[in-house]
C-alpha cells in the first residue's frame, strides 16, 4: 500500500471515529426538547420530545388527594432508559417504572398529600411523556 493510500484510510478512519462519535455527547433535558409540565391537583403530566442521549434528574411535588394514582405511560425511548420513582406524601415509595410506550398502571396505596415525583432520564434517545390522575 502507498503513503498516500494510507493516509487516505488513516483519515476516512478518523472521520467515520469522529461521526460515530458526534452523537455521543452528554446532553440534560433542554429547550429544544420542548420539555412541558402540567402540575394540577387534577393531574400531573410531563412530556419532552427529540431526547438525544439525555442524563437528567428531575423533581417534582404533586398535590394528590387520593391514596392512589392511575399511571399513563405513553413515551418511547429507543436507547437508554427513563424510570419514574412516586413517593407518597409521607416518603414512601408507591411506584417505581421504566418508562414504556402504551403502559396504563396504578400505585400502590398511600398516604395522600404532596406527593414526590422523580424522573431519572439515562442516555435516553426518543420522547417521555407520562401522566398521573388521583384515583380514589
């Protein structure tokens, strides 16, 4: 193989390295995943779209009257995982789920209140959108 041959493989090497890699980037939850919370004593919902390897940890505080909450699941994250942690008004833990696509689920019972929700998004790639209803 000539010099110049394998200078020219050296740098189609170099920069298929670096295309693969473009997308590799550590990325938390920003503006351009149009991130949107509603937070009523109605219902909670959380959505953010064009997750590109996304590591964040989130928090919130939801006023649930009820001992128990109807869990919608409707995110798709084709790499990496999002898990959804509810705590009850007193600490408890009263769900704990991957977020999935099509999923309809429920707490477990607990003491109503303000209620903790933590989402934990790690490497996710795709859309997370999932809401709570207080269910008597």
């Amino acid at each position: 193989m000539s010099r110049r041959r394998g200078r020219q493989l050296l740098g189609l090497c170099a920069v298929g390295l670096v295309l693969g890699c473009a997308d590799s980037i550590v990325r938390l939850l920003g503006p351009e995943n149009n991130p949107q919370t509603v937070n009523t004593a109605e219902r909670f919902q959380f959505s953010a779209t064009d997750l590109r390897n996304v590591n964040e940890r989130l928090e919130w505080v939801w006023p649930n009257s009820a001992p128990q909450a109807a869990v919608r699941h409707d995110s798709f994250l084709h790499h990496g995982y999002g898990v959804l942690v509810v705590l009850d008004a007193v600490g408890q833990v009263v769900d704990s789920t991957l977020l999935e696509l099509n999923l309809d689920t429920e707490t477990r019972a607990g003491t109503p209140g303000n209620w903790t929700l933590i989402l934990v998004l790690a490497s996710a790639r795709g859309r997370a959108d999932f809401t709570l209803t207080p269910k008597p």
